[in-house]
C-alpha cells in the first residue's frame, strides 16, 4: 500500500483545523443537551405536582409571574413541525385509515388521478427554505373541505395544485405546489425548537382562531378576534365580496392598515415596507379598527388620561368608549406593553442613511403583521404608538435591563435577520431569498429564524427577568399546510363561510415555572394567550367589558350566532394556557428551572444546523415515523421550492451535496 503524498496529508491537516470550531461547536452543543436532559430528569424524578385548588393556582401566577413574552412566529401548521413529535397528537398517533386527510388526491400531470400522503423533508432538500403556498381565507376554508360544519382536512394537496392550473391538467410546478402542502419536518430541521419542546411545554390542541393568513393571527393576538363585535355594531363596514377580499370587519385579508397607507392623511404617519407599493401605488388598505384589545386593558386606571392624546377620539373611541370607563374606573394598575417588530424603526441591517424613525425605508418591515398599527387610538395616539418599536430595541432593553418592573411583550421577526445569517442553501435565489427570520414561507429560513427565537429566549434567561417570566413561542397560522386535527367551527362570517377555527398552530411555553418533558393537550387557539395574559395580571377579559358584551349581544339578535366576539370568555373550550404550569414549582415544592436549562450555545446559534449536521441523534429523540420504522416515501417529482427554484433544475442545484 503506498503512503499518503506529503500534499495529500497537509490538505487533510488544513480540513481538520477548519473543521475544528464546528466539531468543537458540535460536541459542545452534545454535552449541553445531555446536562439539560439530566436537569428534567431530575426535575421530574425528585416532585409530584401537589393538588391546589384553580384559585390558589391563580394567585401563584399572579403573584410569581411579572412577565409575559410571546415571541411571535409566522405560518407553520402544527403537523408541519411536530407532526412526528413523540408523544404528541401527530400525524402517526393513529392508523392512517382513522385520521382525518391522511390519504389526499392529487393529479398528475397528464391529468390522471393519484394520491398523496404526507412525508418527510430534511436537510438533503434544504428544508428549512420553502416556497409559500396559499392561506388565504377562501384557500384554508377549501383545504380544509368542511361539510355539515365538520372539517375533513382532506383537501390541502389538490386545492394547491389546482390554485396553480385551475384548468386542464396541472404543471409540473404546480403538482410540485400540491405536494408541498403535504411536506413535513423534524428535529433535523428545526432541532432548537424540538429540544425547547422536548425540555418544556408543547401544546398540541392550539388552533388559528381565525380561518385565514397573517394579518388575522396578529390581530387575535391582541384582540382574540379580528372585528367580529365591530361588524355586529356596523354592519355596514363588514368585508363585502368573496371570503373577504375587500376590506372590511371582520378582518379576513392581509391588506395593509390604514394608519400609514396612501389614505392616511395625518401629519404624523406610521411606517410601511416601500415593497408593499406596486406602481407606485398600495394595492389593499384596511378600515380603521375600533374594538377593544389588550393595550386598552393593560393601561388600567390610566387609560382615560391616556386616551385624551388622541388625534381623532370620535373616530377611534366610539366604540369602545364604555370599555374604557369601565377599564378606567376598575382600579387596576397599569401593566407596559411592547410590540418589537423588525424594521419597525432603523434596525442595526439598515443603512446609516435610514430610517432613523417612522417616515424611514423600514426595508425589513412586514407592515400586516403589526396588529396594534390597525388601530386608530393606538396609530393616532403618541402615548399609545410609543409602545411599538423595532426588534433591535427588544434585544437592547434585555442587554440594559431597562424592561419595567412588570410588562407583556410582544416580539416578531421580519423580512431580514439582525444576526446577518445566510441560509445554508447555497443556490443563489435561495440566498436571495430567504434572508427572514420570521418563519414565513417563502421569505424566512427555518434555522435562521430558530436561531431568533434562540438567541430571544437566551437572553431573558440571562436577566433578571427569567425567574418571573413566561415565554410563549408560536405562529400565526397554519401556512396552508396539511394539519390532520379537525378545528371546531365556531362561527361565520357576513359571506356565510366558517371563519373560526382554523387547522393548529404549535405553541411552546417556556418558564422557570414550566412542567418539563410535557405536552399538554387542552383545546385553545390565539384566544388562549390573551386569556392567559389576563389571568397573569388579573384584567378584565376583553369579551366582557361593557362594549364587546354590546356587540356580541347584538351578533346573537342579528346573525343568529353564539361567539362573534372575543374569546378570552364565555366561548368554550378556549384554554388559559394553565395545564403548562407546574403548581410544584409554583408553591416552591421543586425548584425553578434555571437559566442553564433555556439557554442554548452561542455556537448552536451561529452556526446552521443543517451546516453542523446537528439534529435528532444529537437531541436524542426519535420521531415516530422513524420509531415505527414508517417508509418515508418523498414524491419523486417533489420539489421544496417551485417557485424560486422551478424545474427543470439539475440535481446538483436542487441538492448540491
């Protein structure tokens, strides 16, 4: 055998040494994982929950929890991330013949008809970057194929590809598109938010409240509904026109909000994405909104000095002028509240040119997705509009622990990264374009955006904010994506289409007062965390202050229906969220988990997974389709990203190792 040439044996040397701070990296992260596994172990081992009583588990949280960040993704169906989740209602928790759109048609492209079930992608397809397919509202109620007020989920590949060839048969592309409405993935893409699942809460049964896209998650968020009492006391503001294409209450579209817009005329207008103009001109603008939200609630016995800013109170107040009496004279406390969203203002991405504040370029800026802009007494009022910042400003009030003693915080991503991270596709419209870190298809890469949500999470662990914090990780909506578990329908809108519920979202909840290893299955949707921050800091539920009850009473004589309204009360099966709490660690019978136990290596951040090769192995978990020993039968036409890689393409481009 003859001896390694001395070249040869220096070009192996010179990978080594590359390599080294990612392995380094690698066995790092291995033996992080291994301590905070030990950390739950013992956690779990050692305690037993004790028996309180709900009251006694409400002032606990009261009294224990003085802060609440909800670190807002977008568009991921519950299937699509934790489908295969151990333990958890997913896609293999049942027999194939007993859950519900598990077996879907879809067409070739010759026209002929075949079926499709859901699949696995991973690192080989670039999984953590994939195009956008369609969630609008008329789009999620056809996936969703609802008959006699009961979803059968069977609908999300054909509707897709039919949406790309309406007529005749279908292109390769648009076969594609179908396809990935049925795509799922695991811990080898998204490995940061299993190993949060796997150490803390998942919930498993957190539906979209609103059937349709963005806007509406963003909206529920604050409002735990998106106009439906707004519509009941105007009918004649409600969306006329098909599933809501125009604009209107209840709001179902992603036009952008009027505060802003080419419609506003006020002296001082808020931002928008220049991206959101075509032709120089906004194509879709929103009715101002006027119905109560928790930055009304949390202002407590402030809110009426606060609301004497306002530009326009007859056009912002009207409606909700006994809910802030009501609000004003209950003796409650004022609680802060912050909306950081990327690109808001000037982020450490934009240029030194700007923007410098809110008439800047906001290049970054998703303008729909900031659901307190659509109203009018926060958009039309300095005191109220001085809550919204930029993303950047979230990380700096963490570094400087200027947060307030007590607040609910609100944080969102954007079309860029801060950390400038660039996906590890390295096919140039893939670099291109997903720089985002949002989660949202089409813009956002997976990683990129896990590592957001890691480097946020790593932070409030570091402050002394941890030990009084709760940490709610979760989407907006469903993308479009298959999701198996049947939504309940709730109500329908001034078109007579369901609007409420739509397909899960996942939901993560991440505390030093959090069961860990758990998943909790109780039924909830966006309602549930503006339930939870009113059960936290004692406020009045939105669906009861005096103007809200007007409405939905109003909703029951016109529109003959029960729960058009907020639903942080009275609608049922809405969870506050509390099954993810430990009374245990609440009454001081286990310890709190530490900071040690959130946080996530710098490193692991940094650097992509799918560059690592860190994921489930290294997690240790082992999703069900592969601990049932499933086939994973990936189509062989399937492409991740039609559009921003169409076929034909060379293998080498689709995968390039």
């Amino acid at each position: 055998m003859s001896k390694p040439s001395r070249s040869n044996t220096v070009l192996a040397l010179a990978a080594v040494l590359i390599m080294l701070p990612t392995l380094r990296a690698v066995a790092q992260n291995a033996n992080a994982t291994r301590q905070k596994r030990e950390i739950g172990r013992y956690s779990l081992g050692r305690h037993h929950e004790p028996k309180i009583s709900r009251e006694q588990l409400l002032k606990l949280e009261h009294d224990k929890i003085h802060y609440v960040f909800v670190i807002y993704q977008e568009n991921r169906s519950f299937d699509s991330y934790f489908g295969t989740f151990p333990g958890a209602d997913g896609l293999y928790s049942q027999k194939p013949a007993d859950t519900p759109g598990f077996t879907q048609v879809i067409l070739n492209t010759d026209g002929s008809a075949t079926t499709i079930q859901p699949f696995r992608i991973g690192p080989e397809q670039y999984a953590a970057d994939l195009d956008d397919v369609d969630h609008s509202h008329p789009a999620l109620v056809a996936k969703m194929d609802i008959r006699d007020n009961v979803p059968r989920m069977d609908k999300f590949a054909l509707f897709e590809e039919r949406k790309h060839s309406p007529t005749g048969s279908p292109s390769l592309q648009a076969k594609q598109f179908g396809e990935l409405a049925m795509a799922h993935e695991d811990c080898d893409t998204v490995p940061l938010l299993w190993d949060y699942a796997d150490r803390f809460v998942l919930f498993d049964h957190v539906f979209q409240e609103m059937i349709g896209p963005s806007t509406l998650g963003n909206l529920a968020i604050i409002g735990a509904q998106t106009g439906q009492t707004q519509w009941a006391l105007h009918p004649d503001e409600a969306f006329k026109g098909d599933g809501g294409s125009t604009p209107g209450v209840p709001v179902l579209n992603d036009d952008d909000p009027f505060w802003g817009s080419q419609l506003d005329s006020s002296a001082h207008k808020m931002p928008v994405n220049p991206r959101d103009f075509r032709h120089g001109v906004e194509p879709g603008t929103q009715i101002n909104l006027t119905y109560a939200t928790l930055p009304l609630t949390l202002q407590g016995s402030h809110l009426g000095g606060t609301v004497r800013s306002d530009r326009d109170p007859d056009g912002d107040l009207g409606d909700v002028s006994d809910d802030v009496k009501f609000i004003s004279g209950a003796g409650k406390g004022q609680i802060p509240f912050g909306w950081y969203e990327e690109g808001y203002d000037k982020e450490a991405t934009d240029p030194d040119v700007g923007p410098v504040d809110a008439d800047g370029l906001h290049a970054s800026y998703v303008t729909h997705h900031n659901g307190p802009q659509y109203f009018g007494y926060i958009s039309n009022n300095p005191a109220m509009r001085s809550q919204l910042h930029g993303l950047g400003d979230f990380f700096h009030a963490l570094d400087s622990r200027t947060l307030p003693p007590r607040g609910v915080f609100f944080v969102k991503g954007g079309y860029r990264n801060l950390s400038g991270i660039e996906p590890a596709d390295p096919y140039p419209a893939a670099q291109k374009n997903f720089q985002g870190d949002d989660d949202h298809p089409g813009y956002s890469d997976s990683q990129i955006s896990e590592a957001m949500v890691a480097r946020a999470v790593n932070k409030i662990a570091a402050s002394p904010y941890w030990n009084h914090s709760v940490i709610i990780v979760t989407w907006d909506d469903s993308e479009g994506d298959y999701d198996h578990v049947r939504p309940p329908i709730r109500a329908y809108g001034p078109d007579g289409s369901p609007i409420t519920d739509g397909p899960r979202v996942p939901l993560l909840l991440i505390s030093p007062y959090a069961k860990a290893h758990f998943i909790a299955s109780a039924e909830g949707n966006h309602a549930s965390v503006v339930k939870f921050i009113d059960r936290t800091f004692r406020l009045t539920p939105l669906a009861l202050l005096p103007d809200e009850v007007k409405g939905r009473n109003l909703g029951k004589q016109e529109f003959h229906q029960q729960n058009l309204g907020p639903q942080d009360a009275l609608t049922p099966d809405v969870t506050d969220l509390l099954q993810g709490l430990s009374a245990a660690r609440l009454t001081g019978h286990a310890p709190l988990l530490p900071p040690s136990y959130a946080h996530v290596p710098e490193s692991q951040i940094d650097n992509l997974p799918r560059k690592t090769g860190y994921g489930c192995a290294d997690l240790g978990i082992v999703p069900t389709d592969r601990a049932l020993g499933i086939q994973n039968r990936i189509p062989a036409d399937f492409n991740p990203r039609p559009k921003t890689q169409p076929t034909p393409v060379s293998p080498a481009q689709l995968h390039p190792d």
